[in-house]
C-alpha cells in the first residue's frame, strides 16, 4: 500500500439487498458485507408455522438454513427512529483489538486492521475484504419496521436470522427476543447457551456456551403503530433511550 492509496479511498453508497420474510422486507449490506448471507438463508429457510422457540425442530430450521448458505472482533452497533420515522441502523469495528495500531496524526481515529482477510491475491490498494458488518432492517411498505443489528463476529448473520425469526414469526417482543437464549456454529461445531431445547443437528458437535461474548451483543427497534419499542442486550453494557 501506498498514501496515495488510502488518499483515493472513498466510501460507498450502495443499494441493500432485500428478501421478502413475515410480511416485511428484510434489507442487509450486499458484498463486501457477509449481510446478504442472512438473505440467503431466508431463501432456504423451511417454514416455521406452527413452530415455536421453545421447540428444537424451529432453531434447526435455522441453523439448516444458515449452513446452506454460509461459503464454504471487536464491534459496535447503534440504531436510531426519530420521531419522523427515519432510521439508522450502524456498526462500526476496529476489527481485532485496537485494530491495525495506527492512529491518525491529529485525529485520534485509529484506523482498523479489515485488511487482515486480504489473500496475498488480493492484497492490493484499493481492493475491499470481506468484513462481517451487517446492520439490517426489515420494511412494511418501504417504511421502518424493525432496525436491528449486532456484535459477534462471523456470528451476526446467525443472530440476524434468529431474531426475525422470534420477533416477526413467533411474535415476541424485541427486550425477549435479544434477551432469550442463542446459540451459533462453525464448521464442526454448535455453540448453544442454557435454556434452549436440546439440538442435536446432523455434522455438528454440540457444546455448551456461557452467556458471554460468542453470541453477540445485539439491539433493536420495533416501530409499533404509536410508538417504538427500543430493546438492548444484557450480555453488554448498552442501553435503550427513548424521549
């Protein structure tokens, strides 16, 4: 990399992705974003009707789904509807730990280290990696109903799809929904918090995960008719204000 590389760096405007889901319109970060992954698996997601949380058949639905469509940090996430209904839904992340150690002269901006996906064939000025930012909606007739997002690494889009899932199929209410208990997976094993059903998904090791930072810190807010309904995690430090 060069100066003049990071000097002709200019940041994109882009079209989210949509996939019609529970009567809404679900809008995730296309590529570079692993965002359209949670499209994806609403694509392949077996119905869930008559299905609840409390049954194990309504998360191996979605973790099916997830698998299928999955190719072979250290984060933030913030969400805002004013009183007008405009929404913002953002994340932000350094990637590892104090990112690349690099602070701008001046600035105090510390300058993440997302380049450390690079191949050594794409390693090159200008050339954008894969990141795992995927701040999402979900619209009713091109409006804001649920704003949503969260911390976890490659876990978000896995926490994306267990959220619609609760919030708009089961019809729970966003604070049970992010507070209920999750579970997400890699290529040979499940990681599943206390009080889920027992799962036991065909290629998958299951192992048992504190409530901790491996299933994410997620928040969101549903836009009802006459007011929000605001809801952060408890496995962090957030908050939700209203005024």
């Amino acid at each position: 990399f060069t100066p003049a590389d990071f000097a002709a760096h200019r940041a994109e405007w882009v079209e989210p992705r949509r996939a019609p889901f529970a009567g809404v319109e679900v809008c995730e970060l296309p590529p570079n974003s692993r965002g359209h992954l949670v499209l994806e698996a609403i694509h392949r997601l077996e119905p869930l009707d008559g299905l609840r949380p409390e049954d194990a058949e309504f998360h191996l639905r979605l973790i099916r789904a997830l698998r299928a469509a999955a190719p072979g940090g250290d984060t933030i996430y913030l969400c805002v509807v004013d009183g007008r209904g405009m929404a913002v839904s953002l994340s932000q992340s350094l990637f590892m730990a104090f990112g690349s150690g690099v602070v701008v002269p001046g600035t105090g901006v510390l300058l993440h280290n997302r380049g450390a996906y690079h191949t050594r064939t794409t390693y090159r000025g200008g050339a954008r990696p894969v990141h795992t930012l995927a701040p999402a909606m979900a619209l009713t007739g091109g409006r804001p109903r649920l704003v949503f997002g969260t911390m976890g690494g490659e876990a978000q889009v896995q926490i994306h799809l267990q959220l619609l899932a609760r919030i708009l199929i089961a019809g729970e209410p966003p604070e049970r929904a992010i507070a209920a208990p999750r579970w997400t997976f890699t290529a040979a094993m499940l990681l599943v918090e206390a009080g889920l059903p027992a799962l036991a998904p065909p290629g998958l090791e299951v192992a048992p995960m504190p409530v901790a930072d491996l299933a994410g810190h997620a928040h969101a807010i549903l836009v009802e008719d006459g007011g929000l309904r605001a809801a952060c995690d408890p496995r962090a430090d957030g908050v939700a204000l209203g005024e």
